[in-house]
C-alpha cells in the first residue's frame, strides 16, 4: 500500500532569503539582490494579541475580544562564517569599506553609523507551501559567546515593521544569491589586551547594540512606522583563571584606565576580529568555592575610542564586494 506524502512543513527545509530594502518596510522585487541566509533558528513572526472586553451590564459571559497593536521582534541566529556573516554586520554597523585585491579582501565596519539598512527576510515552508517575509527588519542587538570548543553563532535581535500574510510562491528571488559556508571554529578564536594575546581565557561573551527606538505612530495596520538607531552600546564579560594581575590592575585604578581587548577568529586566510579600543573594567569578586581553579568574572563596558568608533569590525575573506 502506498504512503501518501506528507506535506508537514520541517525545519531542515526551511527556505530562507533575504534583501536589503531601498525603502525602509517595502519587499524588494524578485529582480532585486536576494541572497540566501545561512541559519541555525529564527523566532520572528508578527504578534497580535486580543485586548479582553471591559463591557459591564451584560451578564457574566465574556464578550468579544478587540485586536491590539502589532508587533515583530524576534531573534535569528546564524553561523559566524566566513563570507555570508558580513552581511549581518552590514544590518547592524552599515555598509563597511572594502580594500583588496586577487582574492584577498579587508571589510571594515564600525559602531555608531547615523543611518543603518533595513531588510526584508523571506521565511518559506515548500512543503505546504508558504512563504512570508518579515520586513523593515533593523539590527538591535547582536550578541556572540566564545568558549574552548562547540560551533560558533551570533544572536541577532531584530526589530521589523511587519510581516506579510503567507502565500503559495516565493516573493524574493527565485534562485537567489549563495555564497559557501565555511564556519570559523570556535577552537581558534583568541582574546587579546592591549595587541597582545590575554591569558588564562575560560570564556568570553560581548553583546553590541543599536538601542532601536520604535516609532509608534497611529497607522491603519496597527504596526509601527519603522525604528530609529539610539545610542550605541557594546559591552560583554570576559571570565579569566586567576593567575596575575593583567586585569584586576586596570580594573582597580583609579582613576578608572581603560584598556584595549579584541576578540577573533582565525581560520586559514580567514579572519573576523571585534576591536574594543577603549574598554572600562569593573574591580570583580575572586570567590573560592572549593579546591579547583580560582576564576574573575569582568564584566566590561566599551566607550568611544580615539577612532571616532566604540567598536571596528574586520573581516578577512575571499568576497570582493558585499553591494
């Protein structure tokens, strides 16, 4: 007896395309630069919740419910990979400057850009099928965590006007842009202070952030006009084995002395580096809980450094341009 297909939409084949919109919350057309996004999960997906009726004088059943505002904020994250990563870091710093040549390329992004890209990210179901884009996406926050081993990822928190009603066919491009996927291990990433490598890492974590403000406008839609860049802010914890003062010295000056850290990846050719130029170290607890190692939590805040930038972002790879 023969099985009928199932047409139960599955994770493993999720279709997923993205655009940067020339107009803030309007879909690209299918001609348009559509790319496809690398992805772990995604927790996107417009919300609108019922208000419960306030009515008296009508017994004790409840009545109709009244629609609320909607919403679309959510996280996505993707692997921190050599090629395709770059253009997540365009959403959340901008365009970046690209030097190079004969396959060797420097893309430079950094903090604190006065306007930021916007774009609209296409979530398919083939099986049903379904296909919806969740648009005027903005780049909130991103956070990233470094460890010894395991596959490395970036959460981004995204911030989008809206998302479209679902229908039978792809919106974005029907054979959209790939690049190869070729991850940075998390095996060779470092922690540096100052240029030079920091010892005794046993984690790391940093989070930047664009501090979206929503503008919450009265539309017909019920959705937000779009979300304008706040102030910039980066900040993280580095949690180290106590075996000297590298640390705890800058960290108990006073007047506080900020230091320098960079956190990357390494990979071959390739290499990604986050670049704090100025970083402020809180004095931190040395707690011992019992006959193992002795380890400080720092957890650090970035300021503006002589660049002009709290952050600078450098990526090495093999892509020419990114337009």
């Amino acid at each position: 007896m023969a099985l009928t297909p199932t047409t139960r939409a599955r994770g493993s084949n999720a279709r997923v395309v993205a655009a940067f919109e020339s107009t803030p919350g309007t879909v690209p057309g299918s001609s348009d630069n559509w790319f496809t996004v690398p992805l772990v999960s995604h927790q996107l997906g417009e919300e609108r919740p019922l208000l419960p009726s306030d009515l008296l004088g009508l017994g004790r059943e409840m009545q109709d419910p009244t629609p609320d505002v909607a919403t679309n904020d959510g996280d996505i994250v993707v692997p921190v990979d050599v090629r395709n990563f770059a253009r997540w870091l365009s959403l959340f710093f901008g365009a970046p400057q690209t030097t190079g040549s004969n396959g060797a390329y420097t893309h430079v992004f950094g903090s604190g850009a006065a306007v930021l890209p916007s774009m609209s990210i296409e979530v398919g179901a083939p099986e049903v099928p379904a296909y919806s884009v969740h648009r005027g996406a903005r780049g909130n926050q991103l956070r990233i965590a470094m460890s010894r081993s395991g596959l490395l990822n970036a959460t981004c928190s995204l911030v989008c006007i809206g998302e479209t009603d679902p229908v039978a066919a792809t919106v974005g491009a029907v054979n959209p842009g790939a690049l190869a996927v070729t991850r940075f291990p998390q095996a060779t990433g470092y922690v540096k202070k100052g240029g030079q490598v920091l010892g005794s890492v046993v984690g790391a974590d940093f989070a930047y952030s664009n501090n979206l403000e929503k503008v919450e406008t009265i539309q017909a839609d019920g959705r937000i006009e779009d979300s304008d860049p706040g102030m910039a802010g980066m900040s993280g914890s580095v949690t180290v084995r106590f075996k000297d003062t590298a640390l705890l010295a800058a960290a108990s000056a006073s007047p506080p002395q900020p230091v320098e850290l960079a956190f990357g990846w390494k990979f071959g050719a390739f290499e990604l580096v986050f670049l704090v130029g100025r970083v402020f170290l809180p004095r931190p607890k040395r707690p011992i809980t019992g006959p193992n190692g002795i380890q400080a939590v720092f957890n650090w805040q970035a300021a503006v450094a002589s660049s002009g930038k709290s952050v600078v972002v450098t990526l090495l790879n093999d892509v020419a341009s990114y337009a």
